[in-house]
C-alpha cells in the first residue's frame, strides 16, 4: 500500500499549505450557502424544483465562517461562494463581508445566475467581492426562458451592466454549450468579448445528478466550438495568470474581453485541480464526479475543537482521487449540480 505523502503531523509541519498525494496544491473552496434557486434550468433540475432541504440541515453563517478559518488554517486561500443561487439566501451580503475579513482569505469570489445582480452588485462589492460569474446560456429572450423556465435575460444583462459599472474584474459569463439548445449562438457571445471586458467561458455539457438530462448527442465539444468561432475571427492564445485554472483562453484580435473553453470531457484536466467543494448541508467533496462525501456539519456540531475538524479536511484532501474516466457513461449520480455548487 502506497504511503500517504500528504499526511503530516500538523504540530511539526511549518508550510501550512495543503498538498494531496499527487503533488497538487489545494487552495480552493467552492462553499454552496444554499441548494434554493430562483431558476429552473432545464439541465439542472426538474421544472417543479426539487426537496428542498430544511432550515437545520442547512450550516449557519457562524459554521460556515467557523469552517472557513478552519481551512484557511490548511492553506486554503480561494473561496468561491456558490449555491444553488447564492444571492437568495438572506444575509447573504453581511456573510461575504465576514468573509473578506478572515485573514488568510487573499480570494473572494462569487458565481450567480445574474437575475438579482444589478440591485445587489453594489453592495457585494463593497462586501469584499470583487470577482464575479454570471452563467448565461443564451442571448435571445425567448430562448433563455425556455432554458430556465422562468428567466428573464434583461435581468441578468442588466446585472452584467451594473457589474462592470460597479468595478467588478474580471467578470465570466459561463455558458454551457448544447447541441441543438444554444451552439448556434457561439459566434453571438463570441462577439460580447469585442464590445465588453467580459471573459466568456464556454462549458462543455456534461451529467451531474441524477435529475440531469444528459444526452451524449447533445454533446460539442470545446474543439468543435473554437473552430466554429475561428470561421469568424482568428483567435490568439492568451497566456494563464492561473495555472490551476481549467480555462484555456483566446482573443479575438483587438477585442476587449477574452474566450474561455473549459473541457471537462474532451480534454480531462484533473492534475490541475486545486479545489475541494461543500454543500449547504454541510458534505465535504473532494471530486466534483465522486460521490464520496465527509459530513463536516456532523463533525462540527459535535466538536467544540477545531484540530480535529481539520485532521478531518486533511484526510479528505489526502483521499482525493487522481482523476475520473468514463463519467460520460456515469448518470447515477445522487447529486444534482445545484446542490453541489458546481
């Protein structure tokens, strides 16, 4: 049996950061506050929602930023706050201001469906975030609503409009591509990028939970998409200021914003995951695909001290898988996405 590289006697070890046994740094939080969303994405959910869970098994504020300095104390520096949609849960402002004042926490950023951006924008930034994603599956009004079944795509680019005014940078738009849905509009966000400072992320579809309608025809690939928007413009490679990020990035000559193309299936990038993920209800995920799950709400509630949470973390960072194959063929997930936080 191979031996636990990354397992270290926390009173002994003076580098604080965390390392799993693949050599990988680990330093970022996905942190779901809430499995509530005020969409019904197709892809994601079924159109009646689902079970939502009760009050006392959501974590508090005070667990969470009680969880927060625990990994920052592992050398977790990245927090991203996720939901469901975030932007929902009350308090929502007041608990990334908590946040942006935990020392250790060097960034704070914030992914959200858009639909309550542009009267909350200020506030969050003032909050401490100054890092924003918008997911927006398509430009056209009629289309968007029928991907969300309830959105109103004014909203959300409303929000995108007061984002930019308001000082956020960078500002990603992540779109997932489906065949047949919205590939037709490509060429459309690809020209965003020429207007607007945005980073425009293309996600390749893929199956989480088991209420996804996943559909390997409705599959395109990150390379199908670059060339379709080559047949417009030629793009330039732009070089990672994040060397951990899935993103393989190009620009349109000239333009103001960037293209992003993130390969979850076509081109696997598991050796540059750095992330670990926590649901609202308090499960530690170590794999986006995996199903295995540590309850730290459990090991929280019924452990006043703090080392031992964290010898917990860190022997799910040291269980972390080296990577996936075949999750094409895998629709047996028991999460969906919007309780995972993606």
């Amino acid at each position: 049996m191979r031996k636990d590289r990354c397992a270290v006697d926390s009173n002994t070890q003076k580098d604080t950061s965390a390392h799993d046994n693949y050599k990988r740094r680990i330093n970022y939080l996905r942190l779901s506050i809430t499995d509530r969303c005020n969409l019904r994405c197709f892809y994601c959910m079924p159109e009646q929602g689902v079970k939502q869970l009760r009050h006392k098994e959501i974590l508090r504020y005070e667990e969470l930023l009680r969880l927060i300095r625990i990994f920052t104390g592992i050398g977790i520096n990245k927090i991203r706050i996720t939901g469901g949609e975030p932007l929902v849960r009350k308090g929502v402002v007041d608990f990334i201001k908590d946040v942006s004042q935990i020392e250790g926490v060097n960034d704070l950023s914030l992914t959200t469906n858009g639909m309550l951006l542009e009267k909350m924008a200020r506030d969050l930034f003032d909050a401490g975030v100054k890092r924003i994603n918008v997911s927006l599956d398509s430009l056209k009004k009629e289309k968007y609503y029928d991907i969300t079944r309830s959105g109103s795509l004014s909203q959300v680019l409303a929000g995108l409009k007061k984002a930019q005014e308001v000082g956020f940078s960078p500002i990603k738009v992540n779109a997932v591509v489906i065949r047949g849905v919205n590939d037709d509009e490509v060429i459309d966000f690809a020209k965003m990028t020429e207007e607007h400072p945005f980073s425009i992320r293309f996600i390749e579809y893929m199956q989480i939970g088991e209420k996804s309608k996943w559909d390997k025809k409705l599959f395109v690939s990150s390379s199908e998409i670059k060339s379709r928007i080559e047949e417009y413009s030629k793009l330039e490679l732009v070089d990672k200021t994040d060397k951990s990020s899935p993103s393989t990035d190009y620009k349109i000559p000239g333009a103001k914003g960037t293209l992003g193309f993130i390969s979850p299936l076509s081109e696997h990038f598991c050796m540059l995951c750095n992330r670990l993920r926590l649901t609202a209800d308090g499960k530690l995920r170590n794999c986006l695909f995996s199903e295995n799950e540590i309850d730290l709400k459990e090991a929280l509630r019924l452990n006043d001290d703090d080392e031992a949470v964290s010898q917990i973390i860190r022997a799910a960072i040291c269980a972390k898988p080296e990577g996936y194959e075949k999750i094409e063929k895998d629709s047996s997930k028991k999460r969906s996405m919007h309780t995972i936080g993606g």
